[in-house]
C-alpha cells in the first residue's frame, strides 16, 4: 500500500511543475554537479583506463529518464535487423532486477563476473530483459556489472563484430561509437528537472550529443518514431500455441502487467472490444506467488511477454498452466522504424568500420 501511495507521489510530481519539485530543486543542482564531476574524470582520464577502447564497434541504447521507454524492444530489433544484414552482434546487458548484478555479494560474485544469458535462464537471476533479449535474438547476451569487462569478453569469446548495450547511456566506463537516446514519445521528459525533482538522469540538453533519438508513439523533428506492433497471442505453458487476439472465448478478460508504462498495453486490449479486470503489479515485479495470476474463475489472463518470462518459470507454475493451456497467454510486441532510421545509422555505422 506505502509503495504503491509512493509511486503515485511520485508520478506525480515529475510529470507536472508543483511545490513538490520545486522544493526539491536545491537536491537536483546537487545530484547534478556530482553527475558531471564524473563526466569530467572519465573525460579527462579517458586514456588511461585499461578498458576504456572498443572491442568492436558498440551501440549504445539508452534513455535519460527514469524508468521504460522502449529500450529493449529496440535492443531486440538492432539484433535481428544486424543478423540479416550479415553481422554477429553480441548483447551486453546489466540484468537491472537480477541477482547477478543487484546482490552479486550475496552470491559470491563481484563487478568483473559476466554471465552467458539462454532462453532457459532463470529471470531472478539474469532480470528479466537479459532473459526476454535472449529469448528473441538468438544472439550472444552478456549480464555484468562492468559492460566493458563484457563487451572485452563478447567479442573475443563469441566472436562478436557489433557490440550492442541494452542501456548504459550513463555507463562512462564503457567506450561506444553510436549513442542511441529513446524517450517515450507522450510521457516526453516530464517536468524536465533531474532527479529527485524530476525524472530526468542528466540535464535534458544531453539528447542534443547523442546519434540518434528514437520516440515510442510520436514523434518530433529530428526524432525517428518507433510504433510498438501488437503480434498473437501465445500460450504460457506451450510457446508453439498461438492464436490471435480477436480469438478468445469472452470478452472479459484478466490483464496483468508488472511494467513500467502499462497503459498502452491495457488500451490495446480495450481497443479489441474487451473488457478488463486489471492487474497491475511494479515494474519488474518478481511474481513469486501463484496467486500473482491465478484468480477464482475461468477467464482468459493476458499479460506482457516481460512478465511471461517470470511467470511460466517461477516453481509450481508450469504444472498447473499445463492443464490450463488455453487460460494464460502473453501478449509479444515489436517495433517498426523509419527506413529513414536505418539508412542514417547504417552511415554511421560504416563509417566506424572504415575508421
């Protein structure tokens, strides 16, 4: 209940201009001058970090506010558009949520440990994105603390040609060719202040030093819009099953999302005629009881493919959906991009190559 009132004051105040923030503005100077202290330092020492090089030429997906904007989804698509192109890209990933890079002393790790991610990892472990990004890219995917100790390890290991960072825009350490800032098209960057009084990571003139910038749902000049794409359904229990959304049995049905943004996910569901009994859970919710998604009737449950990945893994779960195959489903998505966007990271790519 605490945290739930927390989260509310909290959207609150960063996505308006209230006392609250303004309160907190003298919090913000602060976070900021220490933010840039660190810029300078890696700026400055740059050369004389033992892992402060690429390995391979290494792109740069991230965003300068707190919380989703669509970084993985666009992670996962640079993956499969590199792959056909003829390239070996590799992931290199934090595991935000997971044990390996959240409570490393808890299990006897420490920041030059980096873990191999399969489809068949489990989520509490790796986080949840590193699992989904293993699960649709059929590439390399690194966990670690340290990304350029992993981005060293992809290439020469895996034999990576294109390194590719879910996140770690703000990661100076690690050394990258192309920045790519993502930023939720209609949230924007909110009330435009920094942490605590907004939600911005860096001061919002940072986007003018990135490649590119990529906006979920709209976009403005100079930005490349990326649309999320609704695909079928697919079975929890049985990823061979799928069906399209217009093919279930009633039209009341359970929504459950433990991401960040969730409502474009509920209003697509409502756009197909369907009523909803909504379930919303934190993001990167760990769904560690049955009772997470299971409720005392028959009704369909759909949830996002983030949170399949917990729920179909999580001990005592697989038995039970087995015998409720048609019951629980999730929900995958995927983007589409201007050719616009292609055409002008492809340059910048090239060139990199050819430096």
């Amino acid at each position: 209940m605490f945290k739930s009132f927390l989260n509310i004051l909290i959207e609150r105040t960063w996505y308006s201009k209230n006392l609250i923030c303004f309160l907190l503005l003298p919090l913000s100077w602060i976070y900021i001058f220490f933010f840039r202290l660190g810029s300078i330092y890696y700026n400055i020492f740059k050369t004389n970090i033992i892992y402060r090089k690429t390995y391979a030429p290494t792109i740069v997906v991230g965003n300068i506010v707190v919380g989703g904007t669509g970084k993985t989804p666009l992670v996962i698509w640079l993956a499969r558009y590199y792959k056909k192109k003829g390239y070996s890209p590799g992931i290199i990933t934090r595991g935000y949520k997971g044990l390996y890079s959240e409570h490393p002393r808890h299990i006897g790790l420490d920041c030059i440990n980096t873990f191999l991610i399969t489809p068949d990892t489990d989520p509490e472990l790796a986080g949840d994105e590193a699992v989904l990004i293993a699960n649709n890219t059929n590439c390399p995917v690194l966990v670690a603390i340290n990304r350029q100790v992993a981005a060293k390890r992809i290439v020469e290991e895996y034999r990576c040609n294109l390194v590719i960072s879910d996140d770690g825009l703000q990661h100076h350490s690690l050394a990258r060719n192309i920045e790519i800032a993502v930023i939720d098209g209609q949230r924007r960057l909110g009330n435009g202040y920094c942490i605590p009084a907004g939600p911005l990571r860096e001061p919002k003139n940072r986007l003018d030093s990135v490649d590119l910038v990529v906006s979920k749902y709209s976009a403005k000049e100079c930005e490349y819009k990326m649309d999320y794409i609704y695909n079928e359904l697919v079975s929890l229990s049985n990823p061979k099953d799928k069906m399209p959304i217009t093919n279930l049995e009633t039209k009341k049905i359970h929504a459950v999302a433990g991401i960040a943004n969730p409502h474009h996910f509920f209003s697509f569901l409502r756009s197909q005629s369907y009523e909803l009994l909504i379930h919303k859970y934190p993001d990167h919710y760990k769904f560690n009881h049955a009772r997470d998604i299971e409720f005392n009737d028959d009704l369909p449950v759909i949830m996002t493919e983030k949170d399949a990945v917990k729920c179909k893994r999580h001990l005592g779960f697989g038995r039970q959906l087995e015998h409720v195959s048609k019951k629980y489903w999730y929900l995958p998505i995927s983007v589409k991009l201007p050719e616009s966007f292609s055409s002008n990271l492809n340059q910048l790519l090239e060139k990199n190559y050819n430096e």
